[in-house]
C-alpha cells in the first residue's frame, strides 16, 4: 500500500520530523517490482533502518522501506558456513543468531543498528572488523531494468566505510540479500583492540567466545554511543581521515599523544573525534541539538530539531577542524 505525505521520523535513527510525499514497504523481490512500476518518475529514497542518514527537508519523492527477511544455508563444510541474509533483517539480530548458532566472523560488529542490506554499502566496520572480512556476495535489483545482478567481493570494491554503491553506482541498484561466510570452529578471536582487551580483563576472561567478544563490544557500545531510542543520533557523523604521515607530524609538534593508526599505502587514520575534542566542540550544547558529551564523532538531537540544524553544524566543525589542523573532515553520514 502506498501512504501520502507520511512523517518519518519513527523511520530515522536522528529521529527528524521531515516527510516523504509517498511512502511504501517491500517484503520480497516481487513486491519492490510491484512498487517501482508505480514509482511515477518519482526521486527513490530507500529506506533500511535509517541509521546512516540525515534528512535535511521534507522528501519530495517516494520513500521505499525494506522488509526483506531470510535466513538461509547455503553451504557448508567442516570448518565454515555461508549464510544468504535477507536485505530487511535487522543487522544485530543477525549477529546474535550467529552467535547462538556458534558461528564466528561477526561478534566484534554487535549492537550496529540498522539492516542487513546496509552493511556493505558503507562496508560497516567496529573493532578491527569490518563486513568485508566475511562477505561473499550479494545479490542487487536494477531500478532501471528491474534486473537482479550478483555481485562479487572484488565488484563491490570495499573500502574504509565504502563501496561501489555509496560512489559509481549511487542510487542504482538495491540490495536484496547478503551472503556472509562464517567460522563453525577455530573461530578467529579478535580482542586486540584496546577497550575490548581492557574488557576482558575487567571480568577475568582469558580465552574469550565469540559471545564473550560480542558483550565486550556490547559494553562498551553501551557506554560510549547515545542510543538512538534515547537520542537521536546516526553513530560517528564524520569519518576518520586518512592523511599523510608528515600531517601527522606537524600535529605531533604541538600534540605528542595524537592518536594515530597505521593505514595502506603508508597513510595514517587520524581520529576524527579527537580533532573535534581538541577543537572544542565536544559536548557543545545549542538548545536541542549538539555534539555528544561522551564522543565528540557522534552529533545529536536532545528533542526535534531540523536536519539543516545538524548539517549546519558539522559544517561549521569541518570549517573549524580545516583551520586549527589543515585537515578537511568527511561526512560519513548520507545526507538527504
Ligand atoms: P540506512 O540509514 O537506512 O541507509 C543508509 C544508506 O544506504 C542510504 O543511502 C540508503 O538509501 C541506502 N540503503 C539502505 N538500504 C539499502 C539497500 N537495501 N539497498 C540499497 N541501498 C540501501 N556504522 C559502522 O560502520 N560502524 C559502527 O560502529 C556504527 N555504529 C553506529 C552506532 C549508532 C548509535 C548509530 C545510530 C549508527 C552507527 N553506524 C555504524 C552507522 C549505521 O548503523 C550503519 O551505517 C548501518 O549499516 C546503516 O544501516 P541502515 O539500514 O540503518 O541504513
Ligand atoms: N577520541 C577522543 N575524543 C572523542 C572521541 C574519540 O579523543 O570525543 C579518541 C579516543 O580516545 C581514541 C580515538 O579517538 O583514542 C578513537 O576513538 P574510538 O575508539 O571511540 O573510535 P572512533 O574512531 O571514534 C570508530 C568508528 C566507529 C566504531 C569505532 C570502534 C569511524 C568513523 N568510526 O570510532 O564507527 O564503532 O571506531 O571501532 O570509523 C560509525 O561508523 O558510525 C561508528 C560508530
């Protein structure tokens, strides 16, 4: 069924009143080809759980929710699994079904909202995971042709919170089911990742599960990040940038502890959230929207404010990060 000119905010983690002139669910391949014929030259927004998005006015469009389910085997061996998910399950759900099936692979990415059909857009990634690491395939429907296309690990063409579909093929394809292979046995344990490890000390964990990487990662979520059902947010607003090393350095003359990480290509992954720390914004309050107290990457909404209040202010932060660091920050977030 097709809704005119419905509110959606129940459909956005920053939790924005804009609405869309139309508004529909899919639950299948079939039922997305059923609403597209009535797409009437309409600009498409497609909806997962709205957890990476920011709506800056009313859409004029039509906004197309999915609800794609499936939980399939596909494959399996001695050693490893390959699961076909479908694209409308919801990302955490999917991670512990995982684990209580004891398959390993994607524990450390526990507690990131949104859907399945979303990881590989922006290629998720938490605690030296990223959804690359076990991704196989995943299977896409042409808007123009209504084709279903597969596509490879190599064509998605992964990078650090991207893809082929946030760049050369924005807007052209929607994903419709992942397949993920993972770890049966001789799970590959990830815990070197410094919060997790202090984690484990704290409850006296020596040969952590997959379940007790998965509440280490669940805990210190919970201790950092806002929740959306609380506080509209969409998780790091920006991404961490990739610089050359003799940025870091200058940065290094006023600032010994820079936090830094090694990246490819001999570049470093600069912490985004320290930068805007360091520039002063953490924890600025402007009536009812602002930057988060705990995490100064995360921007927020207290009660109702608009998208544009949000997009002005990582504006004016980009701007001031630019000044004090000769660093250009990049939103990660879409921006509708
Ligand atoms: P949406 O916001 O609904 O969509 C995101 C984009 O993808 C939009 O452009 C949309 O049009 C498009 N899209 C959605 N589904 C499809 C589809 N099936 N086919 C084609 N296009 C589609 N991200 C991380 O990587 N790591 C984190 O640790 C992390 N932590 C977060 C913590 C919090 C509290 C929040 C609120 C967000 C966090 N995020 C994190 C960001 C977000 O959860 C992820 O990007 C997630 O994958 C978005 O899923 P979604 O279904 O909500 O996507
Ligand atoms: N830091 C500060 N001040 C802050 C925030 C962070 O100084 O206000 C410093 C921390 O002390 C630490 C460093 O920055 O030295 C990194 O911080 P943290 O470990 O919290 O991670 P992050 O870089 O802020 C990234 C991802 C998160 C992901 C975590 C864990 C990006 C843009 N963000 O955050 O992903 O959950 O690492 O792996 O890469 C998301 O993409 O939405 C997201 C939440």
């Amino acid at each position: 069924m097709i809704q005119e000119d419905i509110s959606l905010k129940q459909y956005n983690t920053f939790g924005i009143k804009a609405k869309a002139k139309r508004f529909a669910t899919f639950s299948s391949k079939a039922e997305l080809s059923e609403i597209l014929n009535q797409r009437n030259n309409d600009e498409l927004l497609i909806l997962g759980g709205g957890s990476n998005l920011l709506l800056t006015k009313d859409f004029d469009g039509f906004a197309i929710r999915n609800e794609i389910k499936g939980f399939e085997v596909v494959s399996e061996d001695n050693n490893t699994v390959s699961i076909k998910v479908g694209s409308g399950e919801v990302w955490h759900e999917f991670v512990l079904r995982c684990i209580d099936n004891n398959y390993g692979g994607v524990e450390n990415l526990s507690l990131i909202p949104g859907s399945v059909g979303a990881s590989p857009m922006q290629n998720i990634g938490a605690y030296g995971v990223e959804i690359k690491d076990v991704f196989i395939e995943l299977e896409a429907y042409h808007i123009e042709t209504g084709k279903v296309k597969v596509f490879s690990h190599k064509e998605c063409r992964f990078g650090y919170r991207e893809s082929v579909f946030k760049r050369e093929l924005k807007g052209e394809y929607i994903i419709v089911s992942v397949t993920y292979r993972l770890t049966k046995n001789k799970h590959q344990i990830k815990a070197s990742y410094g919060a997790i490890l202090s984690e484990l000390e704290n409850n006296q964990i020596d040969s952590p599960t997959i379940k007790d990487i998965s509440n280490a990662v669940i805990t210190i979520r919970s201790s950092k990040l806002p929740d959306p059902k609380e506080i509209g947010n969409a998780g790091s607003f920006f991404k961490n940038p990739v610089v050359e090393k003799s940025i870091l350095e200058k940065i290094q003359e006023n600032y010994e502890n820079v936090p830094n990480y090694p990246a490819p290509n001999g570049l470093v992954k600069l912490a985004a959230g320290w930068l805007i720390e360091q520039a002063g914004w953490k924890g600025k309050t402007f009536g009812n929207y602002g930057v988060h107290k705990k995490q100064a990457l995360v921007l927020v909404n207290y009660s109702d404010c608009t998208g544009e209040n949000i997009l002005n202010l990582s504006t004016q932060i980009i701007e001031d990060v630019k000044d004090r660091f000769g660093i250009t920050l990049e939103r990660e977030v879409n921006i509708v």
